[in-house]
C-alpha cells in the first residue's frame, strides 16, 4: 500500500533532515513522489464535479419547491414551465463554473504545498541538522500541508458560493420571465450579526432598485426619483462569497407610494385614463387600459361596460356591440388561442365564485376558446352577461361546458395550473 501524503512528507522531511540538501535531482524525485501521493489521495476533477453537481442539484431543487416563490413573489407555475430551460441551463453553467475552479484550487494547493517543502528543504545545511525533535518536524510537515489541508473546506465554501450565484440566476431568469419592474436587496447580515457583511451591501438592505426599460416605466406608472436601476450596481452573489439576494417586485402594486406616478397611482385604483380606442388600436393593444386586482390577479380592461366593442368577424363583415360589462385579460396568462384569457367582470368583486366558458362556434358548434367570468353573484348573471356580449343574438349557442369554480381555486389553478384551466 503506498503512504499517505503526510507519511511520506514526515519521512521525506527526516531523510534531509538527517542527511541535509544533497542535490536537485534528489529534491525533484521527492516532490514527484509528494505529487503522486496527492493524485491519489485527493478527490480526481470528475469525483469533485459529481460532488459539487449533487450540492447544486440539491439547491435547484430547493429554489424549484420553495426559494423561487421566496425570491420571486407570486410566480406563476406557467413561468417556471416556460423558463425551465434556462433554468437547468444556469445549473449546468455553475457546475462547469464551479468544478474548474476546485480543479485550480486543488493544482494551486498542490504546488503550494511542494513548493514549501522545496524551501525548506533547501535551506537544510549540507550534512543537515544535528538533531531535530519529532514535534518540530510534526509541525514542519503540518505548516507545508497547510494548502493541501484546507482543500476540504475551500471546497465546501466554494459550493456554498456557487450555490448562491445559481439561486440568485435562477430567480433572474424568472423574474425576467414574470415581467419583474424592480428588486427590493437583502443582505444576509440583516437578521445574521455574525455575518461578515460588506458594509456597502448592508447599506443597500431594504432598498428599490428599479429595472431598467420595464413594462411600467414604458406606460409611465413609476418614476425613478432617487431610486438607482438593478444595472449600476454589481448584482446579488456576483461578488466572492456574498450571499445577498433580491426580492423582485412584479407589479406597481408592491411599490412604495413616492415611487408610482399619477398615472400609476390611477392604474392601481382602477381610474379610468382613457377615451374609447380605435379598432387599430384594440388590434394592436397600444392603448391605455384600466387595471384592477381580483382574487390576487392582475387583470387589464379593454372595454368598459357601457361602451362599443367592434371589429370584423370570420365571413368579413363587420360587428359592434355595447358590451354589458368589464371587458378585458387576465395578465400573466396564455389561453389556447395563445393569447391572454379573456375575461368579463361584474359588479361583485368579492363573489365567491368564478365560471369558466367552454366558447364554441355559433354555426359548427365546434370548440373556439374559453371566456372567464369573475365578480358575478349567481351562474345566471354570468350567462346573460356572456349572452349579452353578442350583437347577433347566437350567444347561447356559443355557451359549450360552463365550469364552475370558487374563487380561491380559480386563483390557484389559472397561477399555478394554467393547463388545467384550458382543459377543464
């Protein structure tokens, strides 16, 4: 059986102890012996990589069940579908990013190591020492396997540190995908005193940093003020050991009052800002529109009740009909005609129930999207409503499966389950 690396440095250190620096072909065929015993004795680069791909698994599939949903509020289970990806892509590139730097850490180590043992040994006199205590070689030979030793926890912190960077690029690219507007910063040493935080971290706990050319800036609901943009500063975990992390903010909901502008203090309360749009505009969706909050949704509205809704239908001709109520989408969702899901919503924002409508084609009768209808106090309402929303007088022909729902399952399953809806 070979010895230990630490067996051999002992009994290499006696040998010039007691004989002193002889040649350099003598000190070379003992620092490969040195090597070759740290081959052998360390983790190999694959044994390091797998170990470091199991850490990381472990911490992506942690941020999948409950750090995602701490990062990124309200995250829909349809933006984690669509991103997954990029998600594993980012694991994959902390697991290369990780495992080449244990590889230069551990050749660092190693030439550290032999190259304290080249010192010392050379600084032997010819002859070498009368005589040498065991404790003082036993010290010697744990001064030069210092950066060998201290491999175990340089690896462990490195884990950590990549763990942290992938967190942190995970809940970017999912607050990418949900739209986010700004990032509130915490820093470890907020609640953690014995934390060695920076200080220019720890000054930034608790702040807004807005996210430049967002949605909201675009329609002018939020002004930057004093606020700095999540650009001019190094992001969270991107420094060497720093575990801070952002909070991303998706709606101007979340924002302090001081950083919403008129017209976003309005889109809050649902104030209607607009005159009725054009047709090109309605096509386009480049208008401004009233927004609300319902069962924890962000829903837009396109068309107030009482005004005309138009357009042209499939055999050219043109329609328009006063609608009878709130017409619009609910935002941050895809319905199977791969657009948002369209909504009506009634008088009654607190209704306990929400029905889904199976919508057919009035002549084939074949299925054409689904209708969701909110704030209505009985099924009937909801229906006349649906009905109503038509100038041909086909309305209930177009009514297909109606499903019913309470609104607490409706919010968790369109944000969680959009599927499930579409094949309700």
């Amino acid at each position: 059986m070979n010895p230990g690396f630490r067996t051999l440095l002992i009994e290499g250190l006696r040998k010039f102890a007691a004989e002193g620096y002889r040649s350099e072909s003598d000190l070379q065929e003992w620092m490969q012996r040195l090597q070759a015993a740290l081959e052998i004795e360390l983790p190999s680069d694959e044994e390091s990589k797998a170990a470091l791909a199991r850490i990381l698994e472990s911490v992506y599939a942690r941020d999948m069940r409950t750090g995602i949903a701490k990062r990124v509020p309200g995250v829909s289970r349809y933006t984690l579908s669509r991103v997954a990806p990029h998600l594993r892509a980012e694991l994959d590139r902390r697991v290369w990013a990780g495992a080449d730097l244990i590889k230069l850490r551990k050749r660092a180590a190693t030439q550290q190591s032999l190259q304290r043992f080249a010192g010392w040994t050379t600084s032997v006199p010819p002859g070498g020492f009368p005589r040498i205590p065991k404790d003082d070689l036993r010290d010697v030979a744990r001064e030069i396997g210092m950066p060998v030793a201290t491999l175990k926890y340089e690896r462990r912190r490195l884990a950590i540190d990549q763990g942290h960077k992938l967190s942190a690029a995970v809940a970017h690219v999912v607050a990418e995908g949900e739209g986010a507007i700004a990032g509130i910063w915490h820093d470890r040493g907020e609640s953690d005193h014995s934390y060695d935080a920076r200080p220019e971290h720890l000054a930034r706990s608790g702040k807004f940093f807005l996210v430049r050319d967002s949605w909201a800036i675009e329609q002018g609901l939020i002004k930057r003020g004093s606020a700095k943009y999540t650009d001019e500063i190094t992001e969270p975990a991107f420094e060497v050991y720093c575990s801070c992390w952002y909070e991303w903010v998706t709606t101007p909901h979340d924002l302090p009052e001081d950083m919403l502008t008129a017209k976003g203090r309005a889109w809050i309360s649902g104030v209607r800002l607009d005159s009725v749009p054009t047709a090109a505009q309605i096509e386009a969706g480049n208008y401004p529109k009233k927004h609300l909050r319902m069962y924890g949704l962000d829903i837009s509205i396109e068309t107030k009740a009482g005004e005309t809704r138009s357009g042209i239908g499939p055999d050219g001709r043109a329609w328009s009909v006063v609608l009878p109520a709130d017409y619009g989408y609910i935002r941050g969702t895809v319905g199977s005609d791969k657009e948002h899901i369209d909504c009506y919503v009634g008088p009654n924002a607190d209704a306990p129930k929400v029905w889904v409508v199976d919508q057919l084609d009035a002549e084939t009768r074949k299925y054409d999207e689904q209708k969701v209808l909110l704030g209505f106090n009985s099924r009937s309402q909801a229906l006349e409503t649906y009905e109503n929303g038509f100038s041909d007088g086909k309305g209930h022909l177009r009514i297909g499966q109606v499903h019913e729902f309470t609104a607490e399952d409706f919010r968790r399953t369109i944000k969680d389950e959009p599927k499930a809806i579409l094949s309700a």
